[in-house]
C-alpha cells in the first residue's frame, strides 16, 4: 500500500503521506495515548491536519499502521468518555441483550434514542458499536462485476419473496430485508434492471415481458388471420404493445383499429386479394385504408363524409368480398295500402322528415292494426 501513497494536499499544505506514516508509526509505538499535539509536532502540521492523515492512513496505510491508528483512538474514546461517568462497557451490555431479545442485530431504529447516541459518541458510528458488541454488521455489500452484481440481487430477492411466501411489493419489500442478508433500498432493483416488475420476471418471481409477448404472439398466430384488432391484444405499457405490434409485424400480423368481427372480415378479403367486385369500388378502398391500420374516424376525414358512412360501405364490400360475392342487402318490409296512404298525407302535411320519424310512424300504425 505504501507504494501507492504519495504527496496529498491537506489543507493549505502538501503532506507527503510516506513520510506521514514512519513518523505516526513512530511516535504511537512509544505512546499510543499520543495527543494530536504531539503528532501534530512530529509531522509539522496543525492538529486539524492530523486528523486528515490519521483518517487518510487508515484507508491506505500498511497494516501495522492501521492497528496503532485504530487503538489510539479507542484508547482516546474510552479516555474521553470514562471522564463523562459512561461506560462503554454498559452500553456493549446494553446492545447484546436488545439483539437477543429480537433475535437479530439490531438496527438504527431498534433503540431508544439516547442509547443510539451514547454507542455513536463512544465507538464513532452505529457499525462500530455492534461490532464492538460481537454482532454482525447491517450491511450488504455488492461486487463490481455486474454479472455477479445481478445474481446477487435476485438471490436477495428470492429470499424476500421465500420469507413472505409470496411476491413482494415494493413498499414492504424494505421491512422483511432488512431482517436477512439483502440490500434494504428497493431502488437498486430499479435502478438496475429498469424497473420492479423486470426485477421480478428475472428472479422467476413472475413473467418477464419478453415471456408475456412471445405467449401473445403464439397466441395471436393460432387464430389463422393477417389482420388481428387491437382490441384482442392483451393490456400492456405502451412499450410492451409496440414491441408486442413489432413481433406481430415480424410473423406477417398486422392490429388494426376495428373490431375483431372486422378483423375477420379483413383477412378473408386478404385471401381472396380484395376483389374488384362491380358498384362496391368505394368500399373497396376504404377496405383496403383500414387493413393499413388506419380507423374509420381518418378515412372519413379524408374521403369528407361521416365516419358511419366509412364503415356501412366498408362493411358492405367485405361482407361480399368474403362471402359468395353476393351483397347481403336488408329486407324492405311490406307495408299494407292504409300505412302507405297514412305515411302519405303525413309527408303531404310535412310531418315526416327523417327515417326516425317515419319508423315511429310505422310503430303506431302496427299498434292501431293498420
């Protein structure tokens, strides 16, 4: 380690750490109960810098170095606090039987206040006292390897997932980790697969979306049609249906915006190649507008007629298109002579002015008998 040290700037003063060392070194092994002062003096700094070279050694110096560093201080802290009437010794006492009361190491917000600030006062952090106390620390820690990373994650997750004999949330998720040996914060999972759920379908939790749009795929192509509509796909993100669109695409599917009835129609005109088919050309092309993936609402607003219109001459061309080549056409009921000559004089005296009116007519006229 000693090779990788160098002059460092602390403070307005370079310091060169090499040589920081042999003298901490020096000065600590005929006195651990060195004051800053006295350290200060053998490295010919101010005692605010010596603190920022016993902490920077403590990361980068030698062994030896870091053991002195670290008895130093406890001596220093036991010093301190046995001055102030508090035993540290108590409050080690005082967090074992809290950890065999819960049955697992206690955490931050296990304890009574003062004692949390009477075990960071005497060992320097919450970590320290409990491993001062002989028990584990609160802490997972991840490698750099990302592979290694992930696997480790979904492990963690597994083990919530197995602890609450369900899939966890990610509300609750933090609770029941930070009883086992898993990361508390749910916000890595997002933060490194893209979200909660994709975390969850990679731990085998619950589908992935790649398993959720292959299904849909398969599902979709087992119909036997070109054209799907899109109210047959299944509810999905807006990311999810265009990837699941673009898998469809890539088997020779298109959605389209109709009904599945239409969707149906569509297909079997496909099959037959739209036919020409005489006095229906208009439909035709509005047919073909919709296999493209346009709605009946654009189409109309192009041709500069009604939506409705759009579709009863859509709908009328594929009806024949995929059919015998026959249009269906609705029956005209007969009517006797007396509604024929009551519609008449209705029409004479302005009465009837729409097909409502004239079907309202026809109503009262079957309820009289006429």
């Amino acid at each position: 380690m000693m090779q990788q040290m160098g002059g460092e700037k602390m403070g307005n003063r370079k310091v060169d750490l090499v040589q920081a060392q042999h003298a901490v070194c020096e000065v600590l092994s005929r006195n651990i109960h060195a004051t800053n002062s006295e350290l200060a003096a053998a490295l010919g700094v101010c005692a605010t810098t010596v603190r920022r070279v016993l902490n920077r050694l403590l990361q980068c110096g030698s062994e030896d170095t870091k053991l002195l560093i670290q008895k130093r201080n406890e001596e220093v802290r036991m010093r301190w606090w046995s001055r102030k009437e508090i035993d540290p010794g108590e409050v080690l006492r005082e967090l074992r039987l809290l950890a065999e009361k819960l049955g697992r190491v206690p955490r931050e917000n296990d304890v009574p206040s003062l004692l949390f600030t009477r075990a960071v006062n005497v060992f320097g952090s919450w970590n320290a006292a409990i491993r001062a106390a002989g028990l584990g620390v609160n802490r997972f820690r991840l490698p750099r390897d990302r592979e290694l990373k992930r696997e480790l994650l979904l492990d963690a997750l597994r083990k919530v997932a197995e602890k609450l004999g369900r899939v966890p949330k990610q509300g609750e998720y933090r609770e029941v980790a930070q009883e086992l040996d898993a990361p508390r914060d749910p916000s890595i999972y997002v933060r490194f697969f893209g979200s909660w759920e994709e975390a969850l379908g990679q731990a085998g939790l619950i589908r992935t979306r790649e398993d959720v749009i292959q299904e849909e795929v398969e599902r979709l192509a087992s119909l036997g049609r070109r054209y799907v509509s899109v109210k047959e796909l299944p509810r999905l993100s807006s990311g999810a249906r265009k990837a699941l669109k673009k898998a469809l695409g890539q088997r020779g599917i298109t959605v389209v915006h109709v009904t599945p009835k239409v969707a149906k129609l569509l297909s079997a005109a496909l099959e037959r190649g739209f036919p020409v088919i005489d006095g229906l050309d208009r439909g035709r092309a509005f047919a073909i507008r919709l296999a493209s993936g346009r709605t009946f609402r654009s189409i109309a607003a192009d041709a500069g007629i009604t939506g409705e219109r759009v579709r009863q001459l859509a709908m009328k061309y594929l009806r024949a298109a995929a059919g015998s080549g026959k249009v269906r056409r609705r029956p005209v009921r007969p009517y006797s002579s007396a509604f024929s000559n009551a519609v008449g004089e209705s029409v004479s005296r302005g009465g009837i002015g729409d097909s409502g009116q004239a079907r309202r007519v026809a109503a009262s006229c079957e309820a009289t008998g006429i």
